[in-house]
C-alpha cells in the first residue's frame, strides 16, 4: 500500500509521544510506501535512523511553520494552538501529495489526543486511519484534594477545554476516519456512537531493552526473575514521569506513611511544580528521609533503576496509557496504579502488578498494594515495537476494506482487541 502518515513528534531513540510517532511509522514502512509528514526539527534523529536501515521504505516529507509562529512556541507554552496550526499545514500538504500519489490510506498518529483535529483525516476520498488516541479519561473528582488549588483549578478548565474541543475537533476527526484505535476503553466509550470501527491498543512501542550487562542486574533468567526481598530491609519503589497534579506523586508520597508500606522508600525521577508540595507532604507525614527527589535524569539511568526497583508507583489520574509504565513492565517491574485511563491496560494484559480503585481510599490502597507485592516478576515483551508490523498489516487491511464493529471479532487472524483486558 501507499500510506501517508502525520506524526507530529516522532524521533527515533526517543520515549513517550516522539517515540511513538516513529515506531509506528517505522513499523508501517516494513510492508508499504510510507510517506512520513512531521516537524522539520526532527530532521535530524530521522536521517540518522534511515542511515542506520536503509531498507525502510519511508520518505519523511518536513513541514513546519514560518519562522515568526514558532518564537511564541517555548516548551509547553503555545503547544496547542501551534499544534492546532501545524495540522491545517498537514491538511494542506496532505491534499496536494494525494492529488499526485493517489495513496491508498492515510494515518494520523500524534499527537495522540482526541481533542484536537487530525488534518489527514479531512483529505477527500483518502480513507484515513485515527490513532492511537487518547484524552478522554475524566479526571476522577473524588481525589480532588490531592490535587492543590492549583491543581484542582487545572482540571476544571481542562475538563471544560477537552470537552469543547472533543465536540468541534474529535467527533468530526473520528467521523471522516475509517478506524478508531483507542488508546483505553474510555476512548473507545467516549466514540462508540461515531466510530465505525474502535479496536483498543495503547500507543506504547518499546525498542529492544534491557541489556543485563549493562544494567548489571542482581537477579537474572535463572531465578525466573524474582527477587528475594524476604532479606532486604528496605524496598525501593520508583515514581517517574513529570511532577505535576495529576500525576499523583502526592498519592504516592501519602503511601509510604500507610502501616503496610513502612518497609518502602520512594525514589522520584521527574521535575515540576509538585516537588515543594510532596516534599513538605512528606515532611508533614514523618517519611521525608524515605523519599529522594531526583530530579529529571537521562532515560537511562531511569531504565536501570527499574531494573532493580521493587515496584514502580503510577497513580496518574488520567494518563491514556504510559510509557514508563510499559518500560518498567518490561524490566520485570511490578507496577502499582489507579484503575484509571491506559495504564491498567498494560497491567493487566502483562499480568505484571497492581491496580487501585480511584475512591477517596486510594491512599491505604495504595499502601496496601505495595505491602502485597511479592517481588520482582519476570520481565515481558508484551510492549515491544516488535508487535507493530503484524498488528498494522491487520490494521490497514480493516481500514482499506470497510469493515465495521460487527466484522471484527470473525477477520481471521485479528490479534486486536476491543476489550480493555484481552
């Protein structure tokens, strides 16, 4: 097939959202013509990986906008309306390449939310394939007070900014796609009445890892991967990811004062605004000497502490899916998380860790769960962007031939779900 695919950030040897967008664009490149629209700042990352295989049957096409639109966009400020204004270009773009190559599907992979417009997905008669996505996970209102004022006062204008835009970007994104594929149930709930045809999988594609030398590793294939922790005096659990409300580093720090988490310590590898509020949380709770704070460290050294951590914390609140989450699985990590959005979709078809109902109990929960975990379990593949071709041949083939919801559970070979926990 010729596939015209939009990712937005995608760079290779990258996590999260950039990683994404290139391993499910390399992955489609393995069997079809793809032609990749994205950034022209991830120019470079690109070449080197095309350099590296050049066998893949990918032409990147950069776009971006003019000089002046960009000096606004500093990190996170601007991100969404310079996103907003990069998928008209896409839009643009995408129609003039159809008029010339005639491609026989498109694809819009991130940003991977289901708020803002897919523009690939408004090319005429170009059947377009939407996601992986996700955004629409509620904020769960009965752990408000762990949120802060300002926090609290985030999630109402995200909840009222994400509902809008849903209405005016997503339905219409969603109604012009061929296939939804939700990163969560929630997702797939929020479409039903639109989607032609939802098939649930979590955007998460993790490239070969680890390398025990280099993690160096005190347990290994001849113990199935378990660890002895009847011996250790202290467990070490990890949080990772940005400290900001939602995440839920309050909740994690709050558990270690919980009877049963007593034996833990809690090692946080992120910055934020939230590290003044965990750190007089813990002050104020007696476990301050039981929690470091780390600070935003380089993706591999996070990778080995996960390689010998006991349990990785995650009581995001909304998260549609997580890539820390998957890279800790990986590593044989248990994983302790709210039931809420993606991540106890990579739990639980993992069969590696946890899952807290979201309740104003969440707390002792928590606790609870991590004075229950028996030890390291044994590390899986479940996440690997090795996956993706197969999955993606389906996927296009759905895409291309029309078939709806009712077709999906008899299309020979389907190894797609449309359940959360398959």
């Amino acid at each position: 097939m010729k596939v015209l695919i939009s990712a937005y950030a995608c760079e290779p040897d990258a996590g999260s959202e950039p990683g994404t967008g290139w391993a499910w664009a390399r992955a489609a490149a393995f069997d079809n013509d793809v032609w990749l629209l994205t950034r022209a700042n991830n120019a470079g990352p690109i070449e080197v990986a095309l350099g590296r295989e050049p066998g893949l049957r990918l032409r990147p096409v950069y776009i971006d906008l003019p000089q002046w639109a960009r000096r606004w966009k500093k990190g996170q400020r601007g991100v969404h309306l310079y996103y907003l204004l990069w998928q008209v270009l896409a839009w643009r773009v995408a129609r003039d390449l159809h008029s010339r190559e005639r491609f026989d599907l498109a694809h819009h992979l991130t940003f991977a939310t289901d708020w803002m417009p897919a523009g690939v997905a408004f090319v005429p008669q170009l059947p377009c394939v939407w996601g992986p996505v996700g955004g629409s996970t509620p904020t769960p209102w009965s752990l408000w007070r762990w949120l802060g004022l300002r926090g609290l006062l985030g999630e109402i204008g995200r909840t009222a900014g994400t509902g809008i835009g849903r209405r005016i970007a997503g339905v219409p994104s969603c109604r012009r796609s061929r296939v939804l594929v939700a990163q969560n149930l929630d997702v797939a709930q929020r479409f039903r009445k639109v989607a032609r045809l939802t098939i649930v999988e979590p955007n998460v594609a993790i490239a070969p890892e680890p390398d025990r030398a280099r993690l160096n590793l005190a347990w290994g294939p001849s113990s199935g991967g378990q660890r002895d922790n009847a011996t250790t005096q202290s467990r070490r659990a990890l949080f990772v990811g940005r400290c900001i409300p939602w995440k839920g580093l309050r909740l994690a720090v709050a558990a270690l004062a919980e009877p049963e988490a007593l034996g833990w310590t809690l090692e946080v590898f992120g910055n934020g605004p939230e590290v003044g509020a965990a750190m007089r949380l813990a002050e104020r709770l007696g476990v301050r000497d039981r929690v470091m704070f780390l600070g935003a460290r380089p993706r591999a050294e996070v990778l080995d502490a996960m390689g010998t951590a006991d349990a990785l914390v995650h009581p995001s609140m909304h998260d549609a899916a997580s890539w820390c989450v998957a890279e800790a699985l990986q590593l044989g990590c248990p994983v302790v998380c709210l039931d809420r959005g993606g991540p106890p979709i990579l739990v639980r078809r993992s069969g590696v860790g946890t899952t807290v109902a979201v309740s104003k109990d969440a707390v002792r929960h928590l606790g609870l769960a991590l004075g229950g975990l028996a030890g390291r379990m044994p590390e899986t593949t479940r996440w690997a962007d090795s996956r993706l071709p197969a999955h993606l041949r389906q996927l296009y083939v759905l895409a291309s031939s029309g078939r709806t919801q009712q077709d999906l559970d008899a299309f020979s070979g389907a190894t797609w779900s449309t359940s959360g926990d398959n």
